[in-house]
C-alpha cells in the first residue's frame, strides 16, 4: 500500500516537472517567435510601415498640399481644417517641388471605394521631416532621422590635382573643398599644388539612417606638405559659447588670414594687376589693369574675401554688374562682371559668404571675376601685399590646446603615405534624433 502510494507521488511529480518543460519550451518559442516578428518591423518616421499601406511620391511643379490631398480623396473642408490646426507647426503652403513625402493608409481602408491617408509625411531635406496625422486629432509635428558620425583617415599624394587624387581613392570631393576653404585657404594655393605634395586627414563622415551617406561632416586634422613645407592643422573651439572654432598649426597659430587668396573655388588667374599692360586691339598702347582676373565657369559662387559691409551693389559701364566691400578703414574690395549680386548694399558678410556669381556682363571677353583691391583708397595687387593674419589664439587657451592636440598629432604621424595602407578601424558617434 505504501509502496503504491509512493509510485503515484511519484508519477505526479514527473508529469509536473514534464508539464513545466513543456511550458518553458513554449515559452522560449514564443519569445524567439516575438523576436522574429520585432526583426520584421519596418521603422521609418517613427512609425512600423509593416502596419500600413504605403504610398510615396515627389512634389510635383505646380502643386500645392490642399491639391495633393484631393487626389488622394480628402475633401476640402477638411484639407482647410488641417490647414487651420497645423499651421502654427508646419505652413502647408511651403512644400517645394522635387521633394518627397510618403502616405500612410490603414490596411482596412485600402479596401474602401475612395481609401483616404492618415499621415502625410513631407521631407523637405534629408534629415528633417514633417509628420501631419489627417485624421481624428489633426496635429502636425516636425523630427529628424538618426545620425551616425563616423570617424575616418585618409591620406593621398598629388599627381596631378587633389580632385583626381581623391575621386582615384574613392574619397568624396567634399575633402578638397575642406581642405581648399575651411582650413588651408589662407596657406596653400590649390591651384598650384605641385607633383608629390601629399596630404593625411582625419575626419567624420555622416550617415542619416545608418544607410544614407550625406557627405563629410568635418575635419578634425589634417597634414599637408607642400612646397617644401609641413603645414598641420588642428581644430579647436576657441569660444564655446558662440560656438567659434579655428584651425591652427602645432605651435597654437591660426592658419586663417584676415583675406581669402582667391574670390572662387578652383579657377585659374586670367589675367594678373599690371598697371603696364597693352593690349593690340586698343594699338598696343597702355591699358592699366588694375584687377586680378579669375576665369571661371558662369555661374559659379564669388565669395567674399573677408568680413565687411556692402557699399556697393549696382551695374555700372564695362564694370557689368559688381558688388564692393568695406573690410575696415584700410581695405575694401570689389568683384566685377558678375551674372548676378547676392548681397544688397548695407548688409553685412562674412568671409566666405556667396555675393554673386561669375558672368559675362560689362567689357569681358570671357567668363570671369575681376578681383579688385583697395589699401587705403588706392588699388593695389592683393598679391603683394602684407596682409594681415587673424587673432592669435589666446595665452589662457594655449595650454589647454597644446594638451589636446597632442594625441591627435601622434595620431597623425602614425598614419603613412602607402599605396595599400590598412583601414583604421572606424569608430562610431550616434546622436539621437532630435523632435
């Protein structure tokens, strides 16, 4: 009797410990069976497009929103009552052609005579984009997409010009007009870089999505010899709450001069300052040029050399259409035979700032910019002059420089000129997205 009690105890002990493996069993089924279905989800926009029908399109010339819901079946008075509720989030009256904008319809209504969206979603640019919900509550709001910065090192040796030398090793052109405007424009002529002048850099590249390549983010250093000469340069925020940063060399001077070398990107001199020059079709007599002539293609961007205040911004006689500059009591420049000004007279620029485009207007006979120079009322060639440089960094910053670009530095000279050099591992920066 007692024996067969005991087997029964047993027996039922087996069958629960059997039932609870089963159970775990299930259990771990269904958690992998969850975690198959959260791979399947499609985010984009905040949203899981697996749960919608989808439907995306471009602005089309000519169209306006309340045209676009029409023809996707939303009458007008309420594209006027989404007009009305999101206007102090989003101007439905601003969407610009070319860009795109997506359609989320539910799965049950696609089934109906005249489906009609719940969400327009518009993306006036790569990162941002515009979420207006159509139905129930209408409320529009505006996010971003994820970044992701991704540090990166390059090196190249010119052989013929710096665009050959990067597009040759897969680099974004991007590189170049850094390298050219925002760190070694006050330096290096680039259109003078001669055979065997080579470079390293150490930048970011960023990525909208994790996928989306949108170009290089920044230069965090960069090394170039040219010329017989070793030129580092090294970024820092000399001003962290107006957020101004410069590039300097390795013994804390700015690399910036207080004028650009050139008015454009990549051009050639035409035509140099020559106050004896003759010209056949005048009988070889003296015609002064008091310029410095860039030939470029029409409609390229003139920037301004340096920070000032528009004095001038007109079309006068064989001067075309041209914009002049006040830098200060000293300089002033001016850029002649533009297409068109950007800047109206009394605005301030800065350094760097588009004023125009190059053009054919006024006595040209070819597209080009003429650079003209004033120093103290008297034009004069900007190539002979002492110019001044930008301010130094300060002593109390000095230190705190020199630390911080010390590994950065030993980072650089690491980094060899070799026809097959290995990648260096990339490291990743996210920054989240922000509503």
């Amino acid at each position: 009797m007692h024996l067969k009690k005991y087997v029964a105890i047993v027996f039922i002990a087996v069958s629960i410990w059997a039932c609870k493996d089963d159970n775990s069993a299930e259990k771990v089924e269904e958690k992998e069976l969850a975690e198959i279905v959260e791979e399947e989800k499609i985010l984009e926009f905040g949203f899981n497009l697996k749960d919608y029908e989808v439907k995306r399109d471009t602005i089309r010339k000519g169209d306006t929103f309340g045209e676009i819901m029409g023809r996707h079946n939303i009458g007008y008075p309420q594209i006027f009552q989404i007009a009305e509720r999101t206007k102090d989030s989003f101007d439905v009256t601003k969407v610009i052609p070319g860009k795109p904008f997506t359609l989320l319809y539910s799965k049950e209504s696609v089934n109906d005579s005249l489906p009609s969206p719940e969400t327009f979603i518009y993306q006036p640019n790569q990162e941002q984009y515009v979420v207006i919900n159509l139905k129930d509550s209408i409320h529009a709001y505006t996010s971003r997409k994820p970044i992701t910065y991704i540090e990166k090192t390059a090196t190249g040796v010119i052989e013929n010009n710096i665009s050959q030398t990067l597009e040759e090793k897969g680099l974004s052109q991007r590189l170049a007009y850094k390298m050219a405007d925002d760190i070694y424009a006050w330096t290096i002529d680039f259109r003078r870089l001669q055979k065997g002048d080579r470079f390293k850099v150490i930048y970011t590249d960023k990525y909208i999505d994790d996928t989306i390549y949108a170009g290089v983010h920044n230069v965090k250093a960069a090394y170039f010899e040219h010329n017989g000469d070793s030129l580092y340069a090294f970024q820092f925020e000399t001003d962290s709450i107006k957020g101004i940063r410069d590039y300097f060399n390795e013994d804390a001077k700015n690399l910036r001069r207080a004028f650009l070398k050139a008015p454009v990107q990549f051009s050639r001199i035409s035509s140099r300052y020559n106050l004896k020059r003759r010209i056949a079709y005048y009988g070889y007599k003296i015609r002064p040029h008091k310029g410095t002539d860039f030939a470029a293609p029409v409609g390229t961007p003139i920037m301004a050399t340096a920070n000032g205040t528009v004095t001038e911004s007109t079309r006068r006689g064989g001067n075309g259409k041209y914009v002049k500059i006040r830098h200060n009591a000293t300089y002033s420049t001016q850029y002649l035979h533009m297409k068109a000004q950007n800047v109206k007279k009394g605005q301030f620029v800065k350094q760097g700032d588009i004023i125009g485009w190059v053009g054919m207007t006024g006595n040209t006979g070819g597209p080009h910019v003429c650079y003209r120079f004033w120093k103290n009322g008297k034009q004069v060639d900007p190539f002979k002059q002492k110019l001044p440089e930008a301010e130094p960094i300060s002593d109390s910053l000095k230190i705190k420089y020199l630390d911080y670009i010390a590994p950065i530095k030993q980072r650089l000279d690491n980094i060899f000129f070799l026809e097959a050099e290995p990648k260096e591992k990339e490291n990743s920066i996210s920054e989240n997205p922000i509503s």
